[in-house]
C-alpha cells in the first residue's frame, strides 16, 4: 500500500499487478491514515472482499475483475 493517497489511489496502483489479498491492521492505520475508511468492512469498495474481520485487522480479497 505504500505511495496510496486514498482508496481510489490504492485501487490504481493494486490494478498494474493485483495481489490477492490485502491486510489493513493497526500498522497500516498508523502509517496511512488517509485508508482509515478500510478499517470498516461495510464501508469498503466492490474490488475488496472481506474475508476476515476483527476491530484491528481486516483481510481482503482482491477482486478487480468486480472493480467499478
């Protein structure tokens, strides 16, 4: 995730090789709190699947072929 600005930003730079999975944790909210909106799996956008969720961590899959 690092260089991503926004949730848009990380969207772009997952697209030119996308991984399969993404951690948001305590790290992440720390260092890139501009992704805090990750934190809330309701709240994420259609290309990431939660597939884990506590109130520190959230795991995603990473689903670009469903990204809009």
């Amino acid at each position: 995730m690092p260089g991503a600005d926004s949730v848009e930003g990380l969207k772009t730079l997952l697209q030119q090789d996308p991984p399969g999975y993404v951690v948001y944790d305590r790290w992440a909210w720390k260092y890139m709190p501009e992704l805090k909106s990750l934190l809330d799996p309701a709240a994420s956008p259609r290309w990431l699947r939660a597939v884990y969720s506590h109130p520190s961590i959230v795991v995603y899959r990473v689903e670009m072929g469903q990204a809009k």
